[in-house]
C-alpha cells in the first residue's frame, strides 16, 4: 500500500519534511518513505490512497493513561466537591474503578481508543484498575485493542487500598497476563502495574519486585503527583517516595513513573542514574 501526495513528516534524529511524499507500506512495515513520483514507479503494482496534501507522520504515542478513566468525563462527584488530591481520590477516581464491570471495562476501552485514534495516537501504555472485576480485565482490554488494531502496553495497578484478596489478585493478574501475552499479540504487550507508594506496603512491593523479575518487565505507576505522596513516604519510610522505590528495586531502565511532579533535584539525578522512565502528563497536571 502506497500513502501519496502527503506533507510527509519523518521526526526522529534526523526529521525529514517532504512536500508531495509518499510512504510505501508492505506486511505491516515502513519499506519506503520518498518523493511521490519516485515512490509510484518504484512499487506500480501496490495500491494506494491519495492523501490530498494532508500531512502524513508517525503516530503518537501515550505513554501514561487510564483507560477507564473516559467514564469520568462530565461526571460530577457526588457530596462536597474534592478540595485536595486525595479527596480527589477518594470521591471521584476510587468510586469509578470499583463501579466497573467486564461490560464497562470493554465499552471504556472501546470509546478511548477510537478517540486515541481520531487524534493521531497509535500507542497507548494503559494503567488499569478494576477492584471488582480483576481476574481476566487485561484480557478485556486486550480484545478490545486487538480489534481496534491499535498498540498497547497493559498492566494491573496493585494497590494495598481494597484489603488483600485485592492486592493478591492484583498480583496475580499482572503475572497470569504476562506470561501469555509476548506469545499470543503483535499489538499488545504488559509491564507490571502498581498504583503508588502511599497504597503499598513494603511488603506488597518486594512480592511485586520477585514477580515482576521472574517474567522480566519494568512497573508503570504513579509517583509524586502530589505532595503527599513524599510525605507519606517520609512519615512511615524515613525517605522520600523516589529514594524508598529505588530501596526495594522497582526503578530502572523498564520502569515508567507517571508525573513525578513533586520530585526534588537529588530525586531526579537518581531517577537519571537508574535510566528510569518519566511519563510527566502536563495536561493532567
């Protein structure tokens, strides 16, 4: 398949802009990126679509999302109006995942990924919760990307917050899903969930760090997108909330932590020297 007579857009290293480009497509892959004239007679026997001189250029990729989190458009918290990051929380997203069913989860993937796609994204690494609906909700998702035939990371947000039998399903979900997905998708891989600091013990996060070596991912969380995260990390810890991660080994080069807003320039060198991933989302802050 053969995209012509595109405002080509390349980014990278070395960004290429190409007036009247085309791009030829062969079994899921980038073969060609060129000239519309030189492109057409290269492949004559590919089909093709006329751009119209619409730019044409890698899709997006969103590096840090919930989901689920559709459901909370336009949607009112219900009593006094959340003054605060945890009351935030506590009103309005902790009500939501524990309201959704198999049904909702599907029909929230569905809505955010066709709006994903009508904004030019083509790779989301989603950070779900479902505490009533655990087992098998990354497999929901995953029907839902692969029928859409979109990319996605997926992982299950551990959290201490719903008593043990969810923290232990939460355990179990991540690994059920990880040892069968590499196997079984092109569009779809997993990290290891975990929702933040303040809602997991120390003991919870050294059975997460064991599990998530034995299959070999990095964890995608949240990590001081508040104040009060390094305050509840200082308080029962003795450190802050960067400083106590890195003690029980979930920093590294596959880890990715959501916002670090409130991180201090010490936290950021050592987050630098774990060559850890940061997923800032400036619009959510």
């Amino acid at each position: 398949m053969i995209i012509y007579n595109a405002t080509v857009i390349s980014l990278g290293v070395k960004p290429l802009l190409i007036p009247n480009g085309a791009v030829y497509v062969r079994d899921d892959r980038i073969v060609d990126v060129g000239k519309s004239s030189r492109i057409m007679k290269a492949y004559k026997s590919a089909g093709s679509i006329n751009a119209n001189g619409k730019v044409l250029m890698p899709g997006l990729i969103n590096s840090h999302t919930h989901l689920y989190s559709t459901f909370a458009l336009g949607m009112p918290s219900i009593g006094q109006q959340p003054r605060n990051f945890m009351q935030t929380l506590r009103r309005v997203w902790w009500r939501l995942d524990r309201a959704l069913s198999e049904e909702a989860i599907q029909l929230s993937a569905l809505l955010s990924l066709a709006q994903a796609i009508r904004a030019g994204t083509t790779t989301l690494i989603d950070h779900h919760s479902s505490p009533n609906a655990i087992r098998g909700s990354l497999d929901c998702l995953r029907n839902i990307v692969e029928r859409v035939g979109i990319r996605a990371c997926l992982s299950y947000e551990v959290s201490d917050r719903d008593g043990k039998r969810c923290t232990r399903e939460g355990i179990e979900e991540n690994v059920r899903f990880l040892q069968a997905i590499n196997r079984r998708s092109s569009l779809v891989r997993g990290m290891f969930g975990l929702h933040s600091s303040f809602t997991l013990s120390d003991e919870t996060l050294r059975r997460c760090v064991t599990a998530a070596r034995a299959v070999n991912v990095g964890f995608h969380l949240h990590c001081a997108e508040a104040l009060t995260d390094n305050e509840d990390s200082m308080k029962k810890y003795g450190k802050g909330v960067v400083e106590r991660l890195a003690k029980v080994g979930v920093l590294g080069p596959q880890t990715i932590l959501a916002h670090c807003v409130h991180v201090s320039e010490a936290q950021i060198s050592l987050l630098a020297r774990t060559r850890t991933m940061v997923a800032h989302n400036p619009r959510s802050n």
